[in-house]
C-alpha cells in the first residue's frame, strides 16, 4: 500500500469535499492530514535548542554542523608496529637492519626518528616527523618489541653494541597503515547537514570532533485528549459501564515514539461545554502545535467532540477504512486539529495510517514503517469498498530474497487489544476486494517490537 496521496483533500484549497455519504479514501485523508501539518509548521516553524550529545539521541539536527578541526587530527598509526621513514627501506633487498628509538606509545608527543632507526609505535599514537609509514609487528623480526630504549638525541648517534635493533622488509612505500591528518573530514568540511536525524554513529563523529552540545529542533508540542464518561484512568476502581483508558496510553507512547513532546494528557467528561471550556484553557496556556483527541465523533447520541467544536474549522467525516472509519480534521482557534476514534485499535490504526506518515514528511521524524509483501497464511473477508487493516504476525522468508508469510491475529472489531499486543505488522486489505484466499500477496507494515 502506498501511503502517496492522490487527490486534494476537502479542506485544502480548491479541493472538492466528500459529500454526505461519499467517504474520503485513504490516500485523500492522508493528504489532507499532510496539508494539515504542512501548512501548521510554515505558520510556526519550529524553534531549536542546544543539548548535550546524549539528550540529542533521536533529535533532527537544526543547523549545519562544519568540522571545527581534522579528523584525526593528527597524522598517526593505524597498527602496532614499527615507525619509519619508507626512504631508509627503499631499494633494499629481503631486510634492512635498524636501530631501535624510543617507544611512542598513544596519548604522547614523540620526538623525531632520527634517520635508520625505528620506533616502536601503539596503535593511535602519533605519527613522529621524519617517519611516513608503519611496518606492523608481525612483519619484524625479531616480532615483539624489546624493552624500552633511550631515545636518539641525533642524527650522528651511532648503533650502540648495546642498543637493540630490528630487521624490517625492504620496500615499504610511504603512508603504509599510517592514517593521515584529517583522511576522515577535514577542518572546515561539512560535518553532518542540518536535517539529520542523530542516531549513535552522527553522535560519535560530534563527540570526536570534539562537540559536547548541538542544535536541535525542538519536538512537536502535541495536546492529546480523550473523552468518555465511561473512561476510567488506569489504576482506579471500575464502576458499572466504566471501561479503563487504553488510547491515552497507546496515543501517547505512539507520540513519543515518533519524535513529538505531549505536553497534557487527560479524560474529559461528555460534556461538549467542559470539554470546549477546557481545550480553550489548554490552547491558551500551552500553546500546543497539534492538537489530537479520541472519541467522541461517531453518529451517537453523545459526540462531545462534534458537538462542542460545532463553531470551529473542523470537519467530521467518514473515511472508507476499517477499523478508523470515523475521522475529524481542521483548524481550533487556527491550531492544527485532528480526531481519532475510541475504540483502541481504531486509534492506532489513524496514527498509523494519517499522522505517523505526516509527521515524517513534515518534520522528518519519525522514519517510516518498513514495508513489505507477504503471503497470508488463512483466507480473510473484507467489507466492500473499504481499505481493512488487520492485524498479523509477520514470519520472514526462509531464505534470502523470498516473500515472508503473514498469520492475520485477532478479528476485524477494533476493540480487540490483546490481538494488537500480539501483533509485529499492519496487515492491507485494499479496497476493491473482498475476498483474499490464504496464499494471496498483501502488504504489510512492521511494528517496532
């Protein structure tokens, strides 16, 4: 399934609105959610903010970041070995004997090799002047290093009886395992654009580099709210008819996981005057970029989300999926609005398909779902002229380039959160069919386990 919208959605510019009993597809709601963010974050771009390395782990780098010196930034030894100048090795046939310097080990200033001798150098120790290369210690004869010598204070100094020597193979071109001054970026070069989003390996080049802070972006603010007299928090007693909330839990860790700051969660009673009382105070007092609530806009009698946001640029719509059908879009007091179902999978599932895809083109976080086909193992209904997204356990191929195989988990219903908690993929019904014998190719989309 491809998450590419195809047409202009009802509430941009000059789109054509889905009429009554005309449900939107999926690729028009997911390109109205997209001109949605879009056109929220050019009005109010976000801001950035200095952090040290760790706090920046999963954050989008704000601004361009130059190498402030070479990287390494100093000419040194990629091996144990032996420093040298390859012109006292060039043109020697078999082994050239030389006197032994001073060891260099890693951390230090050497002094400089003194012509036909060599020193015993470490692994990341600096490079001495008058040497360009590195014989490694399994090329020496003797092949361990002798004790520490005295350093040669001249270039005269002769072999001492007692000074111990090594033979060295003849021929060693200049730069062998010696890793030069800035070979992995140059003082001044582009280090990592702005854009990027820091994982471990961007981290390690700011720390070598020797960056302790950076410029971040500075996440997505998000208001999330859910509503339902018969929604109880986690943790408190339930009465008759109350049921616990799952969707602040799933919405907020799907939040979170994505790159965004959810700034309030809480449950609001079915009152459509408390419940537009309390998002005008939350609006005011936090400032949110999107606002995103659960519940509350289906055909029922007791829509507190329809109901109180009746005055605003809101859209209240059927969308032609399953579970998700029921989907709310707009603007309140010109923040970006979304409204998700109530039932748990439902929710998921609309984060899933519309915000989750949008947030990653708008803001770059977070990346999207790995897609792939897979063959499903048992046949499966789909209700007609609807894109169904199941649940399923994914099973990679048994060998490399085939197709894995997809158990679907659970039922259709979307209030079937065990099948969700054991689920690793997003299984696609496309709309147009509604019979998919087992053995049928769909594709699916893995869950971060």
């Amino acid at each position: 399934m491809s998450s590419t919208p195809t047409s202009p959605p009802a509430d941009a510019p000059g789109a054509r609105p889905a009429g009554p009993g005309s449900p939107r597809s999926v690729a028009e709601h997911q390109e109205a959610v997209l001109n949605l963010l879009s056109a929220g974050f050019r009005e109010r771009p976000p801001g950035r903010e200095d952090t040290d390395l760790l706090g920046a782990r999963g954050r989008i780098l704000a601004a361009d970041v130059a190498a402030p010196g070479n990287l390494p930034p100093f000419a040194n030894s990629q091996m144990d070995g032996y420093a040298v100048s390859s012109a006292d090795l060039a043109g020697v046939p078999g082994r050239a004997e030389l006197a032994v310097a001073a060891a260099i080990p890693a951390g230090s200033e050497p002094e400089a090799l003194a012509p036909g001798t060599a020193a015993p150098i470490m692994t990341g120790a600096m490079l001495p002047s008058g040497a360009d290369a590195v014989v490694p210690i399994e090329q020496a004869v003797p092949d361990s290093f002798p004790p520490a010598a005295p350093a040669l204070r001249d270039h005269t100094t002769p072999l001492a009886a007692d000074r111990p020597t090594v033979a060295l193979p003849g021929g060693v071109p200049a730069g062998q395992y010696v890793r030069g001054a800035g070979s992995d970026i140059r003082a001044g070069s582009l280090a990592l654009p702005a854009g990027t989003i820091l994982g471990p390996g961007q981290l390690g080049l700011l720390a070598a580099l020797g960056l302790a802070r950076v410029p971040v972006r500075i996440r997505p603010r998000i208001l999330l709210l859910t509503t339902g007299d018969e929604v109880v928090e986690p943790g408190r007693p339930l009465q008759p008819g109350q049921i616990h909330d799952a969707n602040t839990t799933l919405l907020r860790a799907l939040l979170e996981e994505a790159g965004t700051t959810v700034l309030l969660t809480r449950v609001l009673a079915d009152s459509p005057e408390e419940f537009r009382t309390g998002l005008q105070a939350d609006l005011i007092s936090l400032q949110p970029d999107l606002v995103i609530t659960s519940g509350g806009i289906s055909k029922g009698a007791y829509e507190v989300v329809k109901q109180g946001l009746a005055d605003q640029e809101v859209q209240f719509l059927p969308v032609a999926m399953q579970p998700g059908g029921p989907q709310g879009i707009g603007r309140v007091s010109g923040i970006p609005f979304l409204a998700f179902p109530g039932n748990p999978v439902s929710c998921v599932v609309s984060f899933e398909m519309f915000l989750r895809p949008a947030l990653g083109s708008v803001t770059g976080l977070p990346r999207p779902r790995p897609e792939l086909p897979a063959v499903l193992t048992g046949g499966v209904q789909s209700p007609a002229g609807k894109h169904q997204v199941r649940r399923g356990r994914y099973l990679p191929p048994a060998e490399p380039g085939g197709t894995g195989q997809v158990e679907l988990v659970g039922g259709a219903s979307s209030h079937l959160v065990h099948a969700l908690a054991s689920s690793n993929a997003l299984v696609h019904l496309p709309a147009g069919h509604e019979s998919f014998p087992a053995g049928t190719k769909v594709t699916v989309w893995l869950l971060d386990r």
